[in-house]
C-alpha cells in the first residue's frame, strides 16, 4: 500500500481563471466535478502524475459566508504560504510562461547555487519556481 499527500489545496477566486492560469504555468487538469454545490477541480504537473494541486473557492459548503470572503482577502494580499514549483531550466520556463501571459514577480536569479523566479496567480498566491544547482545561460 503506498501513502502520502496526494492532493494540496490552494484557494483562488474564480476557478476557470484559475484553470486557465495554471494551463500556462504547465499544469493539466486531474480531476473537474461539480455536484452543483461544490466544484472538486484539481490539477498536476505531467512530469510528477501523482501529486494534484486542488484549486478550491473559500466559502460555502465548507466556510461560512464571511470566512470565506475573509480567506479570499487573505489570499489576494499574498498573506498564504508560498509554494514552490521545481524546473530543470528556470530560464527557459520564465521565458515560456511570459511568452504565455504569466506575470512575474521576479525574474530569474541567481543564489544560493540555484536559480529562481517568483510568480503569483491571479488569486494572490505566491509561487517560486526554482531550478536547483546549476547555471545554464
């Protein structure tokens, strides 16, 4: 039997605009559901099949009203923890994602024997996208 985290959730605003952000990152829908009260859209990233990043609105059923305007607020001032997207070419995907009309908050960098970029999605949620140990350009 194999165990571990195979879903991690993240909040977001609209989850069309969500879902079509995350096509230019390079993700792939996983899994679309509504129930008509609820909406299980989670997607993965092809080269790591079992892991999903669930897309999911605060608020009802899971959150009252008022908490989860209060979680969208939240998310929209960057205030949840940031993520982290692994790439063999920093470079090459921050040129990707531009070309595609994703919007940087930093460009690629060079420390601490890595290069990274940080993007945020149309929610507010932070993301660096880190190319660990080497320089390629």
């Amino acid at each position: 039997m194999s165990q571990g985290v195979g879903v991690f959730g993240i909040y977001v605003r609209d989850q069309d605009e969500a879902l079509a952000f995350y096509e230019k990152v390079g993700f792939v829908v996983h899994t679309d559901l509504n129930n008509g009260h609820y909406r299980w859209l989670t997607m993965q990233y092809p080269s790591q099949p079992s892991f999903q990043l669930g897309l999911f609105l605060p608020g009802p059923p899971v959150h009252d009203e008022a908490t989860g305007q209060a979680l969208a607020e939240l998310v929209a001032k960057g205030a949840m923890p940031g993520l982290v997207l692994h790439v063999d070419d920093c470079r090459a995907e921050y040129d990707r994602m531009l070309a595609a009309g994703v919007e940087f908050t930093q460009e690629p960098v060079e420390r601490f024997g890595n290069i990274d970029a940080g993007f945020r999605d149309p929610a507010g949620n932070g993301w660096k996208m880190i190319q660990r140990g080497g320089r390629t350009r």
